[in-house]
C-alpha cells in the first residue's frame, strides 16, 4: 500500500513538473522582471525537485545533486 502511495505522488510530481517546463517560455524563473514572482516560481520549483527526490529515494533510485 505505502509504495503504491509513493508511486503515485513520484507520477503525479513527474507530470507536474513536465507540465511546468512545458510553459518555461511563459512563465520564466531566472528571467522574470519581477523579484517577488521569481521567488515563488523559484520555490515552486525548488519543491517540485524535493518531492521528487524524496519519492525516487522512497523507491530506491539514486538521484545525482546536480545535472
């Protein structure tokens, strides 16, 4: 049950974040002019990345820190 629970938020989190980069172009972090939307799209993506590192942890998947 627990792993199903895992997979499932690793999916959800995959397709989100593909969505997300999808509209990169639209919706730009580094670039944004505007200091307070480019933290929050910062820290939308910062957490983006942190569940999916925890859910690939959960399943066993070693993650590089960086790409």
């Amino acid at each position: 049950m627990k792993k199903n629970i895992v997979i499932a938020s690793l999916m959800f989190s995959i397709l989100f974040f593909s969505v997300y980069c999808s509209k990169k172009d639209e919706f730009p972090v580094l670039k944004e002019g505007n200091k307070e939307l480019q933290k929050i799209r910062f820290a939308i993506s910062k957490m983006i990345a942190n569940i999916i590192k925890s859910s690939m942890d959960l399943l066993g998947v070693e993650v590089p820190e960086r790409m």
